[in-house]
C-alpha cells in the first residue's frame, strides 16, 4: 500500500496508559506509518516512554504547551502522511486498523473522511460495551450529539489542510468543529468495522469539565442555527433521539441487552453511555 498514514499522539501524565497506546500504533501490520507524540512535558514517566520508543517515531517532543488541541495542531503541521489521525494516549487501535483504513482510501479515491465503529472500556482495559455507528445524519449531529468516534476516524491531509485543520480556540470539543467542518466540505462515509477501542473512567479530562465541553459543542452548533426557544430545543432533541434509535434498530447497532433497555424505556448505562460525551473529544 502506497498511502503514508500519519497518526499523531497528544500525550500528558498518563503513563499507565501510554505503553498500551503505542503497541497498538506500532504493531500494526501496515507498511506506512507515520507516528508523532506531542507530550506536554508529563513528569510522571511518559516522556521516558517515549524516548524508548523513539526507533518507532518520526518525531517526538516533551515539552509544555497549552493543551491538547495545541498538542495536536503542532503534530499535524509535523505530519507528511497522506491520511491522518489521532490517537489519544489512553485509547487503542485494533490491530487490523489501520491496514483496513489504508486499504479503503485507496479502493475508494473519492472519499476524503471515514468513520468506523469503537468499543468502549474501562480504565483497565475491561470491555463497557461495544459501540456501533450508523451512517451520517446532520440533524442528529445536531440536535442530539456527536456520535462520531474519535479515534475511529480518518480523512484525507488535503480535506485537513482545505478547512484549515484543528481550531485551538476548542479544547474539549475540538473533533466535534472538525468533523462538522469536514462534512461541510466533503460527505462523511461510515465503515462497519471496529477501529478503535476508547476509555472512559473518573479522572479522564472530558468527564471531569462535562459542562465546558458542552458549551463549546453548542457554540458549534450555533454557528449553523438560530438559538431554539427551550420547548422547539426539546421537541428537536426528542426527534433527533429517535431518529438515532431508529436508525440503530435497522442497521443493527444494539446489543440485546441495549435494544432490551430502549423497548422497556429504561434509563440505563447503555441508554446513557450514548450521551456521555458529545462525543468525546478527550
């Protein structure tokens, strides 16, 4: 395969993590991969981690910036690859990842952005519960979250450079400006294959400032609709929910236990795990 695949690493005190994340880059079978870590200066180890798997790199720094999104943009203006990705230094690529991915942007040259599907777990690698996406729908994006899983999404460097990549004015909800501003430009395409497996635990940054990365999602939101009075806010946002549900019923997304929750209109993890995060953005 002939597609360089840039995958950039924004690392910071999680070292527990990061052993895990970078086997799951450098292991995998494709021939060409570009690997950056941008690590802000982390005492707690991971630049020591780092530096032992430098053989693997094509760059790497240690040193203190101004948050993750910093971290990101300083990666992608490194990156040389004609595909691009992150991949947060607490989650995981499946092994057959990136080969799958490579293999997709060249059967299908007038794609510029994918999305796969992710399973969630837990801070010690314990499966949550599979998530399975649907293809692209604007109005639930809108309306009720962003349900595009992070690190199981790739585009091409021309679709990055042509939005003018990354904006650092978002810190939580960064994937969330990209993406809509990428399905903007370009029609999002969704592969059913895992991709990627993403961790949710206490500590992680976007569960800890929930309310800050919810007012930058609304604030991308509001560059695309006037402000809904509460009551049309609810009606949307009810329509959307079902429309969601609907559409993971007919193409299958559902775990038994999940379509069990929704049939007996319960309110439990798997009926909440979808609205953790806006989706989050790390």
């Amino acid at each position: 395969m002939n597609l360089k695949i840039s995958v950039v690493t924004p690392s910071f005190e999680q070292a527990q993590f990061l052993p895990a994340t970078m086997a799951s880059i450098h292991e995998q079978s494709y021939p060409n991969i570009e690997h950056i870590v941008i690590d802000g200066g982390s005492t707690d180890g991971s630049a020591e981690i780092v530096k032992s798997n430098e053989d693997h790199l094509a760059y790497w720094i240690s040193e203190q910036d101004d948050g993750q999104t910093d971290a990101l943009i300083k990666g992608f203006e490194r990156s040389t690859g004609d595909i691009q990705c992150w991949l947060n230094s607490d989650d995981l690529f499946e092994p057959w990842t990136l080969h799958e991915v490579g293999r997709y942007f060249e059967d299908h040259p007038e794609v510029e952005f994918v999305y796969g599907d992710s399973t969630w777990i837990d801070q010690d690698g314990g499966v949550i519960k599979p998530k399975r996406e649907h293809y692209f729908n604007r109005f639930i994006w809108m309306h009720d979250h962003n349900f595009i899983p992070q690190p199981s999404t790739f585009w091409r460097r021309s679709l990055y450079e042509r939005v003018g990549g990354l904006d650092s004015h978002f810190d939580l909800a960064m994937d969330a400006d990209l993406w809509i501003r990428f399905a903007d430009e370009t029609k999002p395409r969704h592969v059913r294959r895992n991709w990627s497996r993403m961790r949710f635990y206490p500590e992680q940054k976007n569960t800890r400032f929930r309310a800050a990365s919810l007012e930058e999602v609304e604030a991308i939101r509001g560059r695309y609709q006037q402000k809904d009075s509460s009551q049309m806010s609810r009606v949307k946002t009810a329509a959307a929910r079902s429309t969601r549900v609907g559409l993971k019923l007919i193409t299958g997304c559902y775990s038994t236990q999940e379509l069990k929750l929704h049939l007996n209109g319960l309110r439990g993890r798997g009926w909440e795990s979808d609205r953790l995060n806006d989706h989050r953005p790390d």
